[in-house]
C-alpha cells in the first residue's frame, strides 16, 4: 500500500513539513525517543550531536572497510585485508578534532585514534576470518551501503515525514531469498532474547523503506554482530541473527513500531511539547543532557547548528520555555546549575564556561606545557593567539597537542605556525583558530596602491598584497578545492588589476566560470582548448617583440584550471606541422608531391613556462590556478617560476605540503579563508580574501 504523501508536489511536500520540527524520521530516531526524549530533543532538534568515542569511530571506520569489501564482491572481485584496513585507517584520519569524544581512559585525541584503529582492524580481521559464516549463503549482491528515503505506511497510517535510512547490504541468496544485511560491531554480542524484540522494529523499517523503492519484497532481515573482545572458549566472534518476514511478523513489528513513531510525529508536530529526561538511561551522558537543558534556558537560537527552514520554528519554542522557566528560575540559577553539570564533563573544554583563552592554557598544562596567551586578534575567519611559553619548554612540542586544543576550541582543527610570530618586538608562538563568521570581507578600492594589488586583509588588519611591480614576485600560484573561495579570489585581483588601470588582461577560462568579463574592453576571455593554446603563441610571439623592442608595459594572464587545460593540450605527434613538399616529377612533368613534417609546435605546457620565465622582464605577470595539489602538477621546478603561493582549503596536510610547503590549509574554512607565502612576508600568512560582488 503505497502513501498518499507519494502524490504530492513539492509545493505541498515543503508545506506539510513546515508544520514538523524536522524533516523525516528514522529508525535510529524513533529509537532514540523512545529511549530518551531529551536526547532526541538535544540531537534532532538542536543538532548538538556531541562528540563521538573512539568505539563509535571504530564502528563507522568498520562499516568503510565492509563497504569496499562488498562493492568489489558485487564485481567478482574479492578484497585484501590490506585494502580494507587502509579504509578503516582513512576513514578515522579524517575525523576532525572537535568529533572526538575524550575520556579517563583516553585523555588525548592520539589514544582515541590509537584505540579506534585497534578496534576496527579487530573486527576487520574477526570479519574476514569467518566471512564463510554467511558468505557462503549469497549468490548475488543487489546494493551496497544504499541511502534511501520514501513515505511509507506503517500499522496502516500514512507517515506525515518520509523516513530515511542506510542499508549496508541487499543480497539474494542460494535459495533465491531477498536479504537485508545490518553490520554491527560489538564490545560484547547482545542477548539472544532482548536481540529479538530490538531488531524487529529495525527489521520492519528496513523492509518496507526498501520495498518502497525497488518494488520487490523483503524475505529476511539479518543483523551480524562481530565482537572485538576475544572469545576465551575459541567460539565464533560473529554472530548472525535472522529475522523471517512473514506476513505474521511484519503485522507484529508494525504494530510495536508504530507506537513509538506515532508518539514521536505527535510530538514534533508540537512546538511546545515537553522532552522529558530519562535518568535510567544507560546510554547517554546525563551531564551533557542536563548541560543541554540549561543551554535551551539561556542560549539563542544562533547558538545552535540550526537548519535555516526550521529557525522560525525553534526560536518561538526557545521563547516559550524561557518565558516558562525564567519566571520561575533566574537566568543566575540556570548558569549555576549550568556550572554544576559541567563538572562531571571533566574531559570536554567545549562546553566550560572559560575563555578560548584559557582552555588553550589548560590544554597545554595538562601536558606539562606551561604557557601563557598574551595576545589575541580575531579576524573574520579566524583568530590568532600569541602564546608566550615558559623557559626550557620545547616548543616543537606544542604542535603534538595540535588537535588536543582544537577538540577544547571545538573547531576542526587549528593551526600552529612554524616560524614564531614576532608582535612588539617580543617573539610568541602564533595559534590559528577558525571561527564562525557571517561577514564578508568586501572589496575595498581604497586598499588598492599603485600596482600594489591587495589579496586580502589578515588576522593583524593588515593588507595582504601581491606587488606586482616587484621584479621578485611578477607570478602567483593559487590553489584551493571547490568551495574554498579561490575563484571569488581571483575575480577580487582582476577587479583591482583593472581598477590598477592595466589595459591588457588574458583570462584562460577551460570552466567558463569567468564569461562575465566578455563585456570588458580591456579583457579577453578564452575558453575552448584550441583557442587557448592558439592566444597562449601568440603570447610568446609579442613577449618576444617586446624584449627585441626593449618595451616592457603590464600585461595580465590568469590561467584557470592550467592543469586541466594542459593535459587536454596537444602533444607528441599532435604538435607536428605538416606540409606538401616537392620531392620529384613524374614522366609528365607534373611535380611529384609528399606529405612531409617541416617543424613542430611548442605545447601549451612549454609556452607557459617560457612566459613564466622570460615574460616579466617585459611586463608579464601570470597568476595560474587549479585545484588538484599533486606534485604532477604542481613540481619543483613549476614553483620555482611561481615565487608567490597562496593555498586555500585543500583536502589533506599532504596538499598543503605540495602548495606552500607545509601543512595548514587542511585546517581552513573555506569562503576565502586562505595561507600565502611571498619573498615579501617573513613565514606563511593566513588572511580571509576579498569578496567582490
């Protein structure tokens, strides 16, 4: 029986949900609110989802490795341990500061990482040594790690919120049943009988979200628990439990399911209606729960990760349980009480009610580093912090807990620059934060002086500049992933390079992201591979007449995508010029002919490299941009004729390496939040970019 929310349009789909606190419901969700309203309050309506022990990392690093175990299988193609562990290790490499959850038995984000790669290569291991436990059973896998969301009926009611959920696997087996596959790792297995009455609700859900979609039926559901604690007796370390979706069945877990789903859709259907705590909960830190309550009494809705469709919502219910509670209890006695919970969170600085300042000091002392923060400047992406350390302590030290201070800022990750920043003559180690940050750095023509082209403003208020009259730096190199504000960059430089009054500027544009300036006199925007390559000579051919002349005047030529561009660019034998060439006359005297190579072309890749380093000396300046950071493209000796580099956010430390040879843009924000390194700065500078409409 299919939902009568399936035939609605979009129009009426976004006003159904308008009336709900959120936007679908899940089995985890459902779960979670029959369990502990509080907490699903605190993770679904709030989203202060807390942090993540090195258990859970574990869980989600085991379930990567399964998925490429499964989507090779799906190819005949059986995966190595080796493979797989390397996902799991990935996958908890890439886990940001602010995600781990510390503990008494885990005081450092490195024992976390050390004890969630232990425990996933466990079950990595337990997994592929008794795979044949139901390997063996499966002829075909229909999907792998499969994201779905559908209305469904559930007990015979129409659900008013699609339900979304992930399947790990979908399987036919040898006697041609349809199976869902759940993959769970364990501490301990979970008991036989409380494993049948949870997994029926799980079970009902997952067959019916996928039959939803695919139209086929369900015949079982398996859930296969892989406990990482060694078995004494030498008994199997996986255990498959099996539930059989006969017609009986399925009326049974509808029913059970239904009761607490149609608990949870009543209530977030109710602004005001009441989360009640469940203190017998087992499960969930009451610390933080309580934390959470007083944080609803006292915060504003900007001080949540809010969805933007819901904030109306939630602020109307934020105001009503303060105008509630606050005639009653004093805003005072809310942040004692805050005080008091925050107690028994001893291995969270997030949630303290302490300066960033002091949690960074706190940090280090807890390791025996004893430093003082003496100055801090906020900028719009980030803030700098000047740290004065005490004698004898090793200041290489300090970036070993570089993680360990972003999980107290509760920000993915900071940076620490290698050179010590000198501020009024004194030297201090320099911490970058990312922060939060709703303003724009707007373009500024005021900024701009002479050819002295300003990039951005860093953490101090000062002027980031690229001088482009400055023999030392006449070429830059920019690089940054998508949505780290490299183009907004660029399009910011052109705008002062014209306001600067150069009347010569070449845009190669293999993206056309910058067709807008077609309309610009001064600028000629280039966009396919051939006509590229053809300006890109034609280039090389005036720098020569230039230097021959002995004139020299600016020229600007910004290359996007030059990686791209180059590798799509002819070369080898494509660069071969060929021409008819008399080679003979037949007895008639007609000319015999011959199709001959008379020369070859110079590749895209050679003229750019000629402009780079015989160009400036004319008055070529080249700023070149791409987004993959390889040492394939971007090589020694490439950066050796690119003195200016600025790196945006990029996906690993490693790319930051390659760009500016040392890690930190890894640990950007994005939105024009970026790191140069020029001849004219002492180190690498972090500033935030110009955003120019």
């Amino acid at each position: 029986m299919s939902s009568i929310y399936q035939t609605y349009s979009k129009e009426q789909v976004d006003e159904l949900l308008s009336n709900f606190l959120i936007d679908r419901w899940s089995y985890s969700r459902v779960n979670t609110f029959a369990r502990n309203e509080k907490e699903f309050e605190m993770r679904y309506l709030y989203y202060e989802l807390g942090k993540s022990s090195s258990t859970t990392i574990a869980g989600q690093a085991y379930h990567k490795a399964l998925e490429l175990y499964f989507r090779q299988l799906q190819y005949g193609v059986v995966c190595d341990i080796v493979d797989m562990q390397q996902e799991a290790f990935n996958h908890i490499s890439e886990i940001k500061a602010n995600v781990w959850k510390l503990s008494k038995t885990r005081p450092t984000i490195q024992d976390c990482i050390n004890h969630a790669t232990e425990t996933a290569n466990k079950g990595i291991n337990n997994f592929l040594a008794e795979i044949d436990t139901y390997i063996s059973e499966i002829k075909e896998v229909l999907g792998v790690e499969l994201k779905l969301q559908s209305w469904l009926t559930i007990n015979g009611v129409d659900i008013p919120l699609p339900c979304s959920l992930v399947i790990d696997l979908s399987i036919i087996t040898n006697e041609d049943k349809r199976v869902i596959i759940d993959h769970k790792l364990r501490s301990s297995f979970t008991d036989e009988k409380d494993m049948k009455f949870v997994m029926g609700k799980q079970a009902i859900t997952y067959a019916k979200g996928y039959e939803s979609i695919y139209d086929e039926t369900i015949d079982e559901v398996w859930i296969i628990e892989n406990k990482t604690s060694k078995n004494k007796d030498g008994s199997p370390q996986l255990a498959v439990h099996k539930c059989v979706m006969d017609a009986d069945t399925r009326r049974l877990y509808e029913a059970i399911l239904y009761e607490p789903l149609s608990r949870m859709i009543r209530a977030v259907n109710d602004s005001d209606y009441v989360y009640l705590i469940n203190d017998n909960d087992n499960l969930t830190d009451k610390a933080e729960i309580y934390e959470f309550w007083a944080k609803t009494m006292i915060a504003e809705v900007e001080d949540f990760n809010i969805p933007e469709n819901k904030k109306e919502l939630i602020q109307k219910r934020l105001k009503k349980i303060r105008d509630a509670s606050l005639s009653t209890i004093t805003p005072k006695v809310v942040r004692n009480f805050k005080k008091f919970t925050e107690q028994f969170i001893p291995y969270d600085l997030t949630n303290k009610d302490m300066t960033n300042e002091q949690k960074i000091e706190h940090v280090l002392r807890s390791f025996g580093i004893v430093a003082k923060v003496q100055h801090t400047f906020d900028g719009y992406s980030s803030s700098s912090y000047l740290l004065e350390m005490s004698a004898g302590i090793s200041i290489s030290n300090v970036n070993k807990y570089r993680l360990d201070i972003a999980n107290a800022l509760n920000v993915p990750n900071v940076r620490i620059q290698k050179d010590l920043f000198v501020y009024d003559g004194k030297s201090y180690l320099a911490i970058e934060s990312g922060k939060k940050s709703n303003a724009i750095l707007a373009w500024d023509k005021t900024k701009l002086e002479g050819y002295r082209i300003p990039i951005g403003i860093d953490n101090f208020q000062r002027s980031v500049i690229w001088n482009m009259d400055n023999h030392s730096t006449p070429h830059m190199l920019i690089c940054g992933a998508t949505g780290s504000g490299k183009s907004v960059s660029i399009k910011s430089t052109i705008e002062y390079v014209l306001t600067a009054g150069i009347h010569e500027v070449y845009i190669f544009d293999p993206k056309f992201e910058f067709t807008s300036y077609r309309s610009n006199p001064r600028v000629w925007v280039v966009n396919d591979i051939e006509n590229i390559e053809r300006e890109m000579k034609k280039l090389v051919e005036e720098m020569e007449s230039r230097v021959k002349k002995s004139v020299s005047h600016k020229t600007l030529i910004v290359f996007d995508e030059f990686a791209d561009a180059v590798a799509n660019s002819r070369k080898g034998n494509e660069l071969k010029k060929y021409e008819m060439v008399e080679i003979g006359c037949y007895q008639n005297g007609r000319p015999k002919m011959k199709r001959q190579c008379v020369g070859e072309d110079k590749s895209l890749e050679e003229n750019l490299r000629i402009l780079l380093q015989k160009g400036r000396s004319s008055g070529f300046r080249i700023i070149a941009a791409t987004q993959r950071a390889s040492t394939k493209v971007i090589t020694g000796d490439a950066k050796v004729n690119f003195p200016v580099q600025v790196c945006f956010r990029v996906p690993k430390d490693i790319d930051s390496i390659v760009v500016i040879d040392e890690p930190g843009a890894e640990a950007l924000n994005g939105r024009g939040d970026g790191l140069i390194k020029s001849p004219e700065y002492m180190g690498v500078v972090r500033f935030q970019a110009f955003y120019k409409e």
